[in-house]
C-alpha cells in the first residue's frame, strides 16, 4: 500500500519552512543552496514557502493526488520533523480540501 503521504503534499503547500544556514550545502549540511532564501545571517527557508500560497520549489506532482519530495534524502529539519497525521498535518489538509489522514 503507499504511503498517503505520496499522495497528499498538503504540508509542502501549506508552511514556511525555517532553519539554520547548518544545514545548507554552502556550509556543510544537505540542502540544496539554490532551493533556499536568505532570511538573516543564521536562517535560511525554502524557496516558495513565503508566499501567499505557499509551496516549497521541491514539491514535486500535484497536492492531494500525486505528491513527493524532490529532496527528501537532502531536506532540512522541519520537514523531518513534521508528523503524519499531526494537529499541523491536519490542518493542512484541511486547506487543501482533503480528508483527514488516516493511518
């Protein structure tokens, strides 16, 4: 069965994603320097995940069909960090229109 997160991307297209510059390639971490903004000297956020409608530029697919990480061996920590089936989760897909996740 896959996994309904492989469908969904509802937090992908929902949050601003902050963390520290760490975890940029330019100073040693994993995440893609050209898939990040500069918030200050310490921050760095994933681009698409200020906007008005947010989504993250490594979103790959479509929110609630096909959905998936263009980065995910390589994301920052807020997105290792978030929880299927969250309070956060929940409310992601509920501004998406989809169902509450289920396990």
């Amino acid at each position: 069965m896959t996994h309904p997160c492989l469908t969904c991307g509802a937090c992908c297209a929902s949050f601003r994603v902050d963390f520290s510059v760490h975890e940029t390639q330019e100073y040693g971490g994993d995440v893609p320097d050209g898939l990040t903004v500069e918030v200050n000297a310490g921050l760095r956020r994933m681009r698409g995940t200020d906007h008005a409608s947010p989504r993250c530029a490594a979103l790959t697919g479509r929110v609630g069909e096909r959905a998936a990480c263009g980065i995910y061996e390589w994301r920052p920590s807020p997105c290792r960090e978030f929880e299927a089936g969250s309070d956060a989760c929940q409310r992601a897909r509920r501004r998406h229109g989809l169902p509450a996740f289920q396990e």
